[in-house]
C-alpha cells in the first residue's frame, strides 16, 4: 500500500514519503484484587509528509487503503497553506539489526500483582488503595520513499503503582515509577518499600518557615524538570522567542558542574532511537556542557533554514540526561549538613514556565539536621527558575535513574532556594 500511494503521489507531481508507527502494546492493570485491565493492543499510525507546489504537507492518518483520498487531501490542503518553509524528504538509509526481545509472560505478572497487592494491604492496614499496572510496547517504526527506506525497532517495560493511605481521616498517596527492560520482582519490592516509607511519613509531615535553605532535589524531580523544559532547547523555541535559553546559545547558562546530554544512540539505556520521524539520523551529543549552551534540537525544517545540521529531534528526545556525579544521595543528605529535600512535587503545567524558566511547584518532602533527616515536610513550595536552580549547585548525585524513554536524571544539591512554608 505504502508503494503504491508513492507511485501515485509521483503521478501527480507529489514528493510523498511515509513514516509508519507500528505498536505493540502488552498492558495489566489491577485495583487492590480486581483486574481492571489485560490486554494487547496493536496499532498503526502513519505520517505521511508530501511537497507538492513548494508547499509541505502534512497529515497523520491510521489507514492509507484509501490513496486517491489520501492525494485530494494532499492537493486541497496544499491550497490553504501559505507558508514558504523549506523541507526535503529523507536522504538516508538505515535498518536496525535484527533483535529478539525476551517474552514476557503477562499471566505471571498478573498474579505477581495480585500477590503484591495483598502483601502490602496484609503487612500495612492503613493502605486502602494499590493501583498498579505494566505496560510493554514493541514498537517498530519505518520510513520509506522513491529512493531511500529505513527502520528501526526497540521495546521497554514500564511500571507504574499509585498508593494510598489513610490515618485519622486523613488520606496521602505515593506513586512508583519504574521503567526497564523487563519485569523485576525484586525491584518493584524495593521501590513499594521507599513509596511505603515516604507515605508512611507523610501522615506526620509539617511545613516550615519560608526561607532560602540549601535543597537536595531528588532524581524524580529533576527528571520531571528537565524533560519540562526540553522543548526550549529548540531552535525553533529560540527564534520564536519563547523560551528563557533565547540569545543565550554559546554562553554560560549554569553550573559548571552540570552536563546536560541526549543520547539515543548510548547503549546502556533501555531503548536506542537511531533516527526521528522526518529520518534524520540521531547521534548522541552535548546540549549543556560544563554549563555552556552548546547544541540546540532542531528539525529538518530549521536545519535548513539555519544552514545547521539536523539533530535527529523532530518530534522527539531521547535519553535526555544529567552527566553524574560522584556521590550517592546519602553522600549528598550527609554533607548537605542542613536543609530540606524535596521528592516530590506536583502541578508542572501551571507550576513551571517555560518561556521565562520560573518554577513555582507544591512540593514533600524531608527537614534536614547535621546530616540526618529529623521529620517529613508538607505543604512547601518550592520557588526559583531555572537559572537559579542549575547554577546554584554544590553537588551532582550518581544515583543515576532512567524514567522513560525520553528523561534520566540524578539528584542535585543545591544553595540558597526559596522555600516557601506557612509557619
């Protein structure tokens, strides 16, 4: 079908090619001891990209059995365009190496979930809710026109478990996230026990006085600001002007201590994207370095505008991280001395701007005193942007963790940050 809607796009004077996303989705749901969700879903999305008239052309579609539909959409859409923006199609030819992914077998981890849901409801009454569920996505994806055909293919597991309790009328919760390769028992415990323990001291959270403190972000939260923030490091971000890294390419921004990388094409992560959805090759590559603003993403589109080389970023980052550090994160509480933690924060829609960098998000966490932690803080926010943030810092963590496909990330510490309390 993809051949034949090509040759017939030719007919018309159409440079046509197609991207086609192709998913395989092996999900598990459960509520306490009710199974609210065992399926396979199997999908395709294609996107057809076509310059007819010197106009590109865009259009996303779940079928293309119809390809005289498809080329009068092409044609009128064409009509009521009235950008002149440069675009190509793919010159490049690439196919993964074959790979076999490992089975999973998604009746055992059913029952392992059924398992975990009773053992922690059994060993702590005040839980009243475990919501957890796995989700494994094959996804191949292909990119093919007159002259030139690509493909690629990964896969990766995701957990994901949101816990709550009650005491006293009162009701927390806590989320787990974990993404990997496959299904690990002894790592979801590990996790369920952290979450346990944090919701656990929750009940007995408290806030404190508003004040600058010296703060130890944890991995979580830096992978939710960062990734947050991704779409700045966009030229196209850059020229429109929205976003707070504008004018900014090739200058310090932060800390000298902060290297802020892509790489999808590095091996050690769970999944390896070897090129983005217009087929450019990606590569791996420094965006901050030792706090200069070295490499902005780009698209095809901006690429050629600016005369740059195409990053391999259209519509998507992959493994987008911190360089690590050298110390643990109980090397960090330690020698933060005093202060506060944060592990968690939530509103990043409306808590985070990402055209002037100000963050301004609801956040738990922990007091710290000589080193140690002495009581769990709620109702904080935590108030800077994020210049501040990332030039403020003292130390950069190893607990290196991967969250997606899209963001890694490690804890940092960091001086002088507003926290804002009601005592």
């Amino acid at each position: 079908m993809i051949t034949n809607l090509i040759n017939l796009a030719k007919e018309k004077d159409i440079d046509l090619e197609v991207c086609t996303f192709s998913e395989n989705d092996y999900s598990v749901e459960t509520l306490n001891d009710e199974l609210i969700k065992f399926n396979i879903t199997k999908q395709n999305e294609y996107t057809i990209k076509a310059l007819y008239n010197d106009k590109v052309i865009s259009i996303v579609t779940e079928k293309i059995d119809n390809p005289e539909e498809i080329i009068n959409k092409i044609i009128n859409n064409a009509k009521l365009i009235d950008n002149d923006n440069k675009n190509r199609l793919c010159e490049n030819d690439f196919e993964v190496e074959s790979r076999e992914y490992k089975e999973i077998d998604f009746n055992n981890i059913k029952e392992e979930l059924f398992k975990l849901n009773k053992e922690y409801h059994d060993k702590y009454p005040f839980i009243i809710n475990i919501d957890m569920g796995v989700d494994y996505d094959v996804i191949e994806r292909t990119i093919d026109n007159d002259k030139h055909h690509m493909k690629d293919k990964y896969a990766s597991l995701y957990m994901f478990a949101s816990i709550s309790g009650k005491k006293n009328d009162v009701v927390k919760s806590q989320v787990v996230s974990i993404y990997d390769k496959e299904f690990n028992l002894n790592r979801v415990k590990d996790e369920f026990d952290k979450a346990i323990k944090k919701l656990e001291d929750l009940f007995n959270a408290t806030s404190i006085k508003t004040d600058k403190y010296k703060v130890l972000i944890d991995n979580y939260v830096i992978n939710k600001i960062i990734y947050t923030f991704a779409n700045s490091f966009y030229e196209k971000s850059l020229d429109m002007k929205v976003s707070p890294f504008a004018g900014k390419l090739g200058e310090k921004i932060f800390s000298d201590k902060i290297t802020i990388m892509e790489e999808p094409v590095n091996e050690k992560f769970v999944v390896n994207k070897h090129f983005d959805q217009e087929g450019s090759l990606t590569y791996n590559k420094e965006i901050i370095k030792d706090g200069i603003f070295k490499t902005a993403f780009n698209t095809l589109e901006y690429a050629i505008k600016n005369n740059t080389k195409p990053t391999g970023n259209a519509n998507m980052i992959c493994n987008l991280n911190i360089k690590p550090g050298n110390l643990s994160y109980d090397e960090l509480v330690k020698s933060m001395d005093n202060g506060v933690i944060i592990n968690n924060v939530e509103g990043l829609h409306a808590g985070i701007n990402t055209s002037t960098g100000d963050i301004s998000l609801q956040s738990t966490g922990y007091l710290v005193e000589k080193g140690k932690i002495v009581k769990a803080l709620d109702m904080i926010i935590l108030q800077t942007n994020i210049f501040e943030l990332l030039s403020n810092v003292i130390e950069v963590g190893n607990d290196f963790k991967e969250f997606s496909m899209n963001c890694a990330a490690v804890s940092l510490l960091i001086s002088d940050i507003t926290i804002s309390g009601n005592l």
